[in-house]
C-alpha cells in the first residue's frame, strides 16, 4: 500500500513537520485547514470567506490524492468561537448538502487570532 504525502506549501507544514493530507490506499486523511489562500499567504477576516478557502484548499489536496469532495466520509470543524458557527453553514451546505459526511464541531483555540475556523476531513475514495 503506497503512502502519499501532500504539500500545500503552507510555511506551516515544514516548520511543525506534517503534510496538508496522506493519502493511503483508498484513504485520504486531509489535516486541519484554515482559510488562507496559500498563494498569497492571506485570510479573510471573514467566517464565511474562510470556510470556503477551507473547502477549496480541502478541495486541492482530495484532487492531489486521487479524491473528491463527494469522497468526504467524516468532518471536524473547530472554531475558537461558537458564535462565529452559524455564519459558516451556508458554505458548508454548499459542499455537504448532499454528502452529508458524519460531522463534529469543536469550540478550541487556533494557532493565530485570524483563524475563525479549520476543518478536518478524511475521505473514502470511490
């Protein structure tokens, strides 16, 4: 079974040693992904402007591994603040609404106060 590692190029991933996702098998585990836009290193001070860079970084590293959005089998949102949560779910409703994956929300700190969320998902290729 060949074990991939996928970079995204976040300044992150080489200064704390991990990989945007691995994939292994038929499995895709993407790590928690905020809502920079890696290729201007910015974020939106926007809740919902985040999760959608959220969903589109998630996006590139399922394609990177042979995935799909549709493949999204399990989610973890984490948000430092629960009230910002409503704000997200029509983002998510956008990418979830009919795959529904089995879903955790958490209310902890992030790495930096532009953070409003990250989001956390493992995929099944089909």
């Amino acid at each position: 079974m060949t074990r991939q590692l996928i970079s995204q190029g976040s300044p992150f991933e080489k200064n704390i040693g991990y990989s945007r996702a691995v994939a292994q098998g038929d499995w895709v585990f993407v790590a928690g992904t905020t809502g920079y836009d890696y290729s201007t290193m910015t974020i939106s001070s926007d809740v919902a402007e985040q999760t959608r860079q959220c969903l589109k970084n998630i996006e590139w590293a399922l394609v990177e591994a042979g995935a799909k959005l549709t493949d999204i089998v399990r989610v973890n949102y984490i948000l430092p603040n629960a009230s910002d949560w409503e704000a997200c779910w029509t983002p998510l409703r956008e990418v979830f609404g009919d795959i529904r994956p089995a879903a955790t929300m958490f209310v902890a700190g992030l790495a930096e106060p532009a953070m409003k969320i990250e989001i956390e998902v493992t995929a099944l290729k089909n």
